[in-house]
DNA sequence: GTACAATCCTTTGTATACAAAATGCAATTA
DNA sequence: TAATTGCATTTTGTATACAAAGGATTGTAC
C-alpha cells in the first residue's frame, strides 16, 4: 500500500476536511481505485481517527461524484465510464471557452505578466519530458486563465470537473506526440488572449479539449480491453 | 416558524438525506434566510432525529454552496450578494446555450411531443396568472429540454445552478410585464429545437437568461436598499 | 455434489457522551 | 462610567456505543 496514503498534520483544519482532501486526493491519484470499497471502520483505523469525520467527508465526496452509495452497503469509489468522462468533457469544452472568452474580457496587465511567464515555463517543462514537472505546469498555466476570469463559481466548477479527469493526466501528456501540440495549442489560447480575441481564444480553447478527449478516449479503451482480457 | 418545515417519513431513505432535502428546501423557499446560522442540537430536536444526520446533510449543503461554515462556530445559510448571483447566471448563460444546443441534435420525437405540450402548458398557466402554477410550467418545460441532452452531468450541473435563483423566482415571474415576453421567450427556444437550428436556439437561451438576470438583479438591489433603510 | 436454510459476522445507520473552543455576561477595578 | 478579566453557558468537534440490515459461511438434506 502506497504510503503517501496518511493525514497530513501540518493542516489546522477540521478532520473532516483533513479526511477528505486526504481521501480526495487518493482517488484521483488513482490509489483508490473505480469500484473499491471504502469502509469506515478500515479508514479509521488507518488515518488514526474514529469514523465521524471519515463518514462526513465521504458525505462531500458523494455529493462531488467521487464515490457512489449503495444503501446499506456504503461507500465506493465511482466508476468512470466513456459516457460519464464525455459528458464532463462536453461540459467543460463550454466552460472553458466561457473562461477564456471572460479573460480576454478581464484579464489584468499583472495577470498578463503571469500567463507570458506561465507559458515559458511551460515550453521549458515539456523540454525536460519529465511528465510531472509537466503536468504541474500546466496547472498552473490553466490556473491563471481561470482566475482571471474573477468568476468564483466558474472556478469552483472548472477544478472540480478537471479533477474528474485527473486520473488520466499523466497517460495524456504522456500520449501528445512530442508536446510540440501541446505547447502550440497553449501558446495560440495565450496569445489569442492578449490580442482580446474571443472568438479565436474559445476556438483554441476547444480544440485544446477536444485533443484531450481523443487521447483520454484512446486510453479508457485501452484499459477496459486489459481488463477484459484479465476476465478471461 | 412555518409548518412545512418537517421531516417528510414517507420517503424511504437514511434519515441523513431526508434531512438535506428538508433543510435544502427550507433554504431554497427563503423559510431559512441568508445568515440564520444552523444550530445542531436546535435542528435535531426540531427534526426530531440526533445530530449525526444534521451534521452529515450539513456536509452536503456546504459543498453545494447553500451554507457557509465558519470555523469552530458552525454553519450558516449563504449569503447571497449581488456579484455571486451574476457569477451563477454567467455560469448558466453558458451552459443553458449548451443545453438547447445539444438538443437540438438529440432530442427524439416523443420528447419533441413532450416539449410541445409543455410550450402550451406554460401559455396555459400563465393566462391563470397564478405565480405557483406559472412556475410548475416553467420548470416542467426547461425538464424536457436539459433532460434531452443526455448527459447526465450538465442536467446536475444545470438543475443545481437553478437552485441557487429559486428563491427569486416568484418574483421574477409576477415582474415580467403580463408574461408575454416569457411566452414568447420559450416558444423562440422551442421552434428552434424544432428546427434544429442551434445557433438561434443558444442566441434565444441566452437572451432567456439576460431578461431573468435583468429581473433578479433589479429584486435584490431592491432588497438590499430596504435592508439598510431598516438598520437606519 | 448441489441446493437450501440457519447462524454468525461484518458493516452501516443512528444516537449519545465527552472534550475543547468560543461567546456572552457579570463582577471588579481603574 | 468604561474597560477588562474571569466564569458560565452554548455549541461545535470527535469518539464511542448500540441496533439493525446484509452478506457470507457452514451445515444439513436431498
């Protein structure tokens, strides 16, 4: 069992929160995986508290779509199928052409100094091809466009619904053909921004995700035809 | 303290989802206002059930933004500002143009039957001029179409949105002048589903949303100035 | 060997008990 | 009279106890 599976004690937040970020956190790393069971008792026991906050922390993932409740049977972590990641891609295909198109609209000259810097970084990163120096760039990158957009609720809704996605990040960096797409695609949102263009920034915006469904298609495929054959 | 504000035991689920749905309601109606704090032991007795329930519908209530938690002193009902509000509605702006959009594409005959009924329905309600059934119509009708899409994600993404303005809706339905722009509003939005013509379906949802925003805008800007001449 | 049934064990659902923090009030002092 | 300190009360945060429901296992009968 992987060991950075443990409740991170430098916080000075309730355990409730504390469990759920830790619990959160290990479904979307992919630790807990689709269809494992989550027990209450057993969480407990291994994050050395007793099962109130366990329990009102999976209230939370519940209602986040993290994990699904089976009446009388309890907690586990929510399957992720083809249709139900389409779904939040297309959702998200919307919403991230809203952000951009908001940004072109409220960006601020500091902000535009922080999207220049982030997409440097970005090009360096993917030079290294090191994936998780990588994707932590690309959060960033995609960070400062989203808040940009001063819109808390989209914000909100944004990180949840990439969150979803999560598991798939690294087998999608991975995937882009030398990252040379990867950066052309960033570098046209980014520019399209600071010219204000709208209507080009969401075009690019789109395209950004559509690639990504393509490839995150590609690797759920994959991964349902390894598990049927193990079935065999 | 109004009377509907109790547990529904016809419901057969655990006590804790009995108690977020009454509690959600309570707040959505207005029976709960913005900043009445939530007391756990209070609401129990009220319920008629032991804390635990409470504070596990609590949990849920906060991550969809209905309450705010304030550390070591418990949960409050949000607060509802006036730029939280055109956060919310420039969120829905962008997904309700998705919504029509998709279904255009997607939508079968029988729900295509359906949206008609439901169209005629509305005129019908609001000749009545009676706000509560002008409303029903209204949330049957916007049914058909966020449920046409098919996907699951934007229909919980969608309905939790409109939650956020319920609380606004009666009178943002007796402000429209004589309801006749409402009418016209959705029968705009259904010819084009119809037709199949998405691009004058979104341009008709979004100006569904504007003429609300309008509307809602206008009611809490009233509020707020008969607030501060009560403090005065 | 298979099917069915009784029993046990696990796990959730709910209630309650206890500890710690915060708030409000009162008393005392400057 | 105003301010501050200390105490009491309230309320949350966490743990634990108890009940009921489900599932698994074992044993028995065919």
């Amino acid at each position: 069992m992987g060991d950075n599976f443990t409740v991170n004690m430098d916080e000075f937040l309730p355990l409730r929160d504390v469990v759920f970020n830790t619990l959160r956190r290990a479904i979307l790393t992919g630790e807990l995986k689709p269809g494992e069971r989550l027990m209450e008792i057993h969480l407990a026991n291994r994050l050395g508290v007793s099962r109130t906050p366990i329990r009102e922390a999976i209230r939370k993932l519940e209602l986040e779509g993290l994990v699904t409740m089976i009446p009388r049977r309890g907690a586990e972590v929510a399957q992720i199928t083809e249709k139900s990641l389409q779904d939040v891609l297309e959702v998200r295909r919307a919403l991230d052409a809203l952000c951009v198109e908001l940004a072109c609209d409220r960006i601020t000259s500091d902000e535009k100094e922080a999207l220049k810097n982030a997409c440097d970084e970005f090009e360096k990163a993917t030079a290294t091809g090191d994936v998780t120096t990588i994707a932590g760039a690309d959060v960033a990158l995609h960070d400062i466009i989203v808040r940009a957009t001063g819109n808390q609720r989209l914000i909100q809704l944004i990180n949840n619904l990439s969150e979803q996605m999560y598991r798939y990040r690294f087998e999608y960096i991975k995937d882009e053909k030398g990252h040379d797409n990867l950066v052309n695609e960033h570098r046209m949102i980014y520019e399209s921004i600071l010219q204000g263009d709208k209507e080009k920034a969401a075009e690019a915006a789109r395209l950004h995700i559509d690639n990504q469904e393509q490839s995150i298609i590609r690797q759920i495929r994959l991964e349902r035809e390894q598990q049927l054959r193990k079935k065999k």
